[in-house]
C-alpha cells in the first residue's frame, strides 16, 4: 500500500526526499552502466548522445527505457516504496502510447489518490 506523505519541512519528510533522489541516482547510473555496452558491444554501434549517430541515440532510448523502468521498480522496492515507483513506471510507459491498464489495472484509481511529492 503507498505511504503517506510526512508533512513538509519535516525531518521525516526530508528523509523520505533522499530516500526517492537516492532511488532515482541508483537507477539511473544502473541502467547506463547496462545500456552503453548494450549498445556499443551487443548492436555495434559507436557513438554518444552528443556526436551521434542517430542510429546510436535512438537504439539507446528503445533499450534505455524498460531498463529503466524495470530497474526503477526493483531499486524502489529494495527502498521499501514499489507502489510509487511502479506508479511512477507505468506513468513512464503510458507516455510512449503504452495504455496504463496493460501495466496496472488499478492506474486511474490510484492516480485519483497519487500525490506528487
């Protein structure tokens, strides 16, 4: 079940800001130290965001994406918090045309409640 957040300026409350930050940072240095050698040694493709090519961007963001989410669900769950981060997963999808009750029959229930931190 999500928690409740602790009121704001609070010890609690900025306790539980590191604890989502330190999910975040964890997840999203876990999926590029996956993605990069996905891509370059797996696919062959050589490259950076920056220089290209587009072959290179693009293969990165299809393979980044559910990495992530993927990762982002499990870190969060480690953290004691998988409700918000699957929220927060299944939001991600739904953004790429993915309809959110594929994920989560229970989205728009729980978006009616989900509060933003």
């Amino acid at each position: 079940a999500p928690r409740e957040m602790p009121p704001q300026k609070t010890a609690k409350w900025y306790g539980e800001m590191v604890l989502l930050c330190t999910v975040f940072a964890i997840t999203g240095s876990s999926t590029m130290f996956l993605v990069r050698p996905a891509v370059s040694n797996v696919l062959g493709l050589e490259g950076s965001f920056k220089d290209g090519p587009w072959g290179y961007r693009i293969c990165s963001i299809v393979i980044m994406t559910p990495i992530y989410a993927t990762l982002l669900v499990a870190t969060g769950t480690i953290f004691g918090r998988h409700a918000y981060f699957r929220h927060f997963a299944v939001k991600m999808f739904s953004r790429f045309g993915v309809p959110p009750e594929l994920l989560d029959p229970t989205f728009h229930q729980a978006k009616a409640t989900f509060r933003k931190w």
